[in-house]
C-alpha cells in the first residue's frame, strides 16, 4: 500500500506576548499555505501520491486550494491528492492533538509539522510511532530546525517511499515527562522551567527574575528561548545521551550572570547558580516549594507545597525525519539522478 503523509498546519502559532516584548515577525497565512504548497510539491515529486491535511478555519486551507487548482487549470498537475481530516474545528490546540490522534490511527507514514515549539509538542503527545518532520513557524523554535520546506518535503518523501533506509532516514529523540501527583503527564520536547509565578497568566515565559530551575533534552547555542541558557552553558546535542539541570537565581545573588537571548531581540541577564548532567530515567523534584511549570517556553502547570512534582528524561521517545542524513543518502547514491535524452535515446534503440 502507497505510503499517505500528513500534514498538521497551525494557523495561530506565533501570536503570544513575546511578539509584543520582542522585536519578532509573524508568518502571514499566505505564507503559512505557501510553504505548505512547498511540501506538497516536493512530497509529488519524490513520489507521494496521497497527502492527508489538519482541517483550519484560518485560511490556510482556502490559499492551499487555490493553489492546488492553479496547477490543476494549468495542467501541471505537481501537487498529490489532497483531503483533509474528518473532524471539528476549534481553532485551539485540541484540533493538532486530534489531528495527531486520528493520523496515528488511519496508519499515516509521516507528518509534516508547521509551528513553534507547543504545536510540536502536541503532535508528539499523540502521534506514537509515526515519525514527524519540522517546519519552525512559531516565535521561540529550539525544535524545528531552521531549513527550507523545499527540502524537509523532499526528504520525507524520499525517507517514507522507502528510498532511504530507516536506519538512516529516521532519529531517536529524547523528551521531558512532567507529573504533579497522581495527574496524567506532561510532556515537552526541548525545555522544563520552573518559576515562582503561581499565576499562569500570560504563558510564555519573558520575566527573567522568575526563573528558578531548567532542564532540557538537548540544548544549541544558536537557538533561542529558555534551552538557549543551557546551550550557552554547556551545549549538548540531540543526538547524545542525557540533558542538562541548570539552577537558576536573581543575578544579584548567583555565581555567574549569563546574557541570554530568551525570545526574538529580547537579550536578557540570567543568574546561574549552578549546573550539571541529566541522565534519563531519574525523577527530579524542584527546588522551589510552589510555582508554575513551563513546557517547551508555555507555562502549562501550576503546583504548591502540597503537591508532588517530578520531571524525567526519556531517551528514544519518538522520531524524527533526519533531514539532513536523508539528502546525503540521496546524494551519494544518486536518488535524485535521471538519464540523460541522449542516454535515454540509446536505451531505445
């Protein structure tokens, strides 16, 4: 059976305070269905003949349309079929967990993801075994790496077809897990932060002197957000065992001050109080009494000294397309290659 990928598009990401505070852009819907009409050509082109699409009321799936029946009027006919899941629309982020959801169980090869760090991380919470393939369009993207669709379009088809080994095509990634008593658990992809604020509030993170205690994943120093502190820190890569606790304090009383780059243009000194190696499959508990809890930049949790938190790395929690690795496999083995009209012609005859 022809391999069908999916596609989770969010129409809203990259709209919370950060885009007040900071100096950072934010994607057009146009250029939300563009790039999605990027993917979608790249997907045709290496062979997907079937592509399923999270439904929106934002106007992306208007734009795509128009697009798709361009190609179509023209004869050109480069897009894959196109539909869209069965489902309501809620404009919130029920609709990616729910898109995620029914992908896993209609058996989709990929998904194709277009958000920041939250719209993944909510994939990833349903998605299961499905490998997933980031595309940044949110405001603070440690996740998603920065690369143009084109290529993350071309390198799923390529890896899905079979093209590609696996082993090759696909990378383990690791995730944080977050539970307060006996509630279901949390998940983020990059970044646990506690802070003293009780009030979830606005829920990006941006005031610096609230900020108590950090683990993360993976941590790059050319990224943006709360992983940044840890990457300018101590980097560590995705793809190495364990993560990073770093412990943090107001600067006038912490060891070193860091200055940190915590949203778009927003630099920010950060007190550290100390750091060390996160190994997986270790509970830790906060330093701090009460607070809320932030995944992936958002804060999602609040807690108190009555209750009973703990935050655990967990190795080879999901996978991703390994881009990069699947256009190197193509190039050294000529994936992307065609005979020649001469060569052709002589084949003929």
């Amino acid at each position: 059976m022809a391999p069908t990928v999916g596609i989770i598009a969010n129409p809203v990401s990259a709209r919370d305070i950060r885009r007040v505070i900071a100096n950072a852009t934010s994607l057009q819907i146009t250029d939300r269905a563009n790039i999605v009409l990027r993917v979608l050509a790249c997907l045709k082109a290496s062979g997907i003949e079937r592509v399923v699409m999270m439904p929106d009321n934002g106007g992306i799936r208007h734009h795509v349309r128009r697009g798709v029946e361009r190609s179509r009027n023209l004869g050109e006919h480069e897009f894959p079929d196109l539909s869209y899941l069965d489902m309501t629309v809620t404009g919130t982020v029920d609709d990616t967990v729910r898109a995620a959801d029914l992908m896993r169980q209609q058996g989709i090869a990929a998904i194709v993801v277009l958000g920041g760090d939250g719209t993944h991380r909510a994939v990833v919470s349903r998605s299961g075994d499905i490998p997933i393939a980031g595309i940044s369009t949110g405001t603070n993207n440690a996740f998603p790496e920065h690369r143009e669709p084109t290529i993350t379009g071309l390198a799923v088809g390529l890896a899905v077809t079979g093209r590609v080994p696996e082993a090759v095509a696909y990378a383990p990634n690791k995730k944080l897990v977050v539970r307060i008593n006996d509630q279901a658990a949390e998940i983020a992809l990059v970044d646990v932060a506690l802070v003293t604020e009780r009030v979830v509030g606005a829920r990006a993170l941006w005031k610096p002197e609230t900020f108590r205690e950090l683990f993360v994943t993976f941590a790059e120093p050319e990224v943006i957000g709360m992983s940044a502190i840890a990457g300018l820190l101590e980097p560590v890569k995705r793809s190495e065992p364990g993560g990073l606790h770093v412990l943090l304090a107001p600067t006038e009383e912490a060891a070193l001050t860091l200055n940190v780059p915590i949203a778009p243009g927003y630099m920010r000194p950060i007190g550290i109080a100390r750091w060390q190696r996160l190994s997986a499959g270790k509970a830790h508990g906060p330093q701090i009494t009460s607070g809320s809890i932030a995944l992936d930049g958002e804060r999602e949790l609040s807690f108190s000294e009555r209750d009973r938190v703990s935050v655990m790395l967990e190795e080879n929690a999901f996978r991703t397309v390994n881009v990069a690795a699947v256009m190197d496999y193509a190039a050294r083995h000529g994936l992307m290659r065609q005979a020649g009209q001469k060569e052709r012609k002589r084949q003929v005859s």
